[in-house]
C-alpha cells in the first residue's frame, strides 16, 4: 500500500510535467518513510537530456542527505528507468526502484545487469494510470502532426 | 592527429580533476573544429553521482548550443563511458565519441545496444595516459589504506 501511496506523488510530479508540455514522467526518492526529494522530467524546459525526473530526484535526495549514496532509499518514478536513469541509480546504490508503467522501447530492462546488484526492482505499480499520462501526452503531439 | 590533440584537452580537465582528488576523468565536445564545453568529473565535489564529467560536458554543450542534441559534436573522454553516460549520450544523439582508456569493469562495452545507432565510437586514443591518471590516483588512495 505505501508503494501506492508514493507512486501517487511520483504521478503528481509527472502531471505537472504534462502541464509544462513535457514527457510526463515523475518522480519521488522515500528515506525512513519521509519524501526527500520530488522531480520531474524537464528535458524541454532547460534544453537538457540528462534532465529525466529520476536524474534530479536523485541529485536532489544527495543534496539532503549530505552524501551520495542514496542506500537506505527506494526511488519511485512513474515509467521504467532508461539505461542512463538506470546507470545512475546503480552509482548511488539505491536500495529500491519502484516503477509504474514499463517502457517497451527504451526501458532498462532491455540490459541485462545494469542495475546495482543489492538494488530490489518493482514494477508495475499503478501502471495504467501511469501508462495513461503518457498515452495522453503522445496522442496529443501527434494530433498536432 | 585531431583525435589526439583534443584527447589532451580531455587530460587537462582529468588532472584537475585529480587536483581535486576526484577520480581523474575529463571530457571536452568539439563541435565544427571549436571546443564548446569542458568538464571534469566533480562527483565527490559535488556530492553527486551524476556529476561524471561527460555528463556536465552534455549539459554545457547543450546550454552552449541552445538546443538538447549534440548531433554535429564530438565528445572526447578520457575513460570509456559507464552506462550512465552512454545512455545520456545516446539521448544526445552526438555524433562521435572519441575515448582513451578502457574500463574494464564500468565501461558501457558491456551493455551491447546502448549507444546511439548513428553514433561512431572510438576507443584507445592516448590510452596509455589516460590510464596512467587513474593508476596514480587508485594507487594514491590504497596507499592512503
């Protein structure tokens, strides 16, 4: 049920970056039950791939804590971590990734032990809803042709 | 003979990265024969994991350029990209990437399909001093115990 909880607050980043006309993808990083850092993608908004929601949560959280590895916690993030996401969750030795909707085409899990060995890897929370905003989102650029 | 002169250029930002004593990696990206960013890897610095220095060279060259894609650029690195920094650079969809030394056990060589498929990857340009940096430097911190 928190695993739920949270992903609602990953989903309410990813809305707001929907409300910015960006690929709507959240995130949140929990430490002992606490939200430490919230983001969402703003690769349009600041010209930037390396812009993902995860890569400024996990900034963010570092930046909190006062250290870099973020050991004791579980990231939550509204789609499947691409390998760059993935790579840097692997650097911070995150104890949990929770994801909503799987991404078929540039998805992690197209590469095989990307992931830090002691990390646990959830997915499939919320995954319609999560699935939904991007579905939205896509529908609408291509209604613009 | 370019390779090798701006691979330099790369070393110069991997010593002061070890200056620093961060793990001594630099990067530049060279775009129409000008260097349009350099950056040094400031993970301890900065207390962040994605703080590599191939990531910050993709965020300044984007800011330089003013738009995401790097597809007329050529990042120059004096270690071989991890995960991380393939998958961002794959997103970048720059045109080369140019390395020194080979990591043989973070390096991206592991994860067939992550760069770019329009992307050209070249390996071992001034290998030998670029590995050098990183053997004083692991050699340095064992000394330390």
């Amino acid at each position: 049920m928190d695993d739920e909880k949270y992903m609602r607050k990953a989903l309410e980043q990813a809305k707001l970056a929907l409300e910015k006309d960006e690929v709507p993808i959240g995130a949140v990083v929990v430490c002992n039950g606490q939200i430490i850092a919230r983001a969402c993608n703003l690769t349009e908004t600041l010209n930037d791939v390396t812009a993902h929601a995860e890569m400024q949560a996990i900034t963010s959280a570092a930046g909190y804590i006062g250290g870099k590895y973020l050991t004791d916690c579980t990231l939550y993030v509204t789609v499947e971590p691409c390998p760059m996401c993935a790579g840097a969750l692997a650097w911070a030795q995150v104890s949990r990734i929770v994801y909503g909707a799987t991404d078929e085409k540039r998805g992690c899990h197209h590469f095989s032990g990307i992931h830090h060995p002691k990390t646990v890897v959830v997915g499939g929370v919320l995954e319609s809803e999560c699935a939904a905003l991007m579905k939205e989102f896509f529908a609408k650029k291509r209604g613009r042709g």
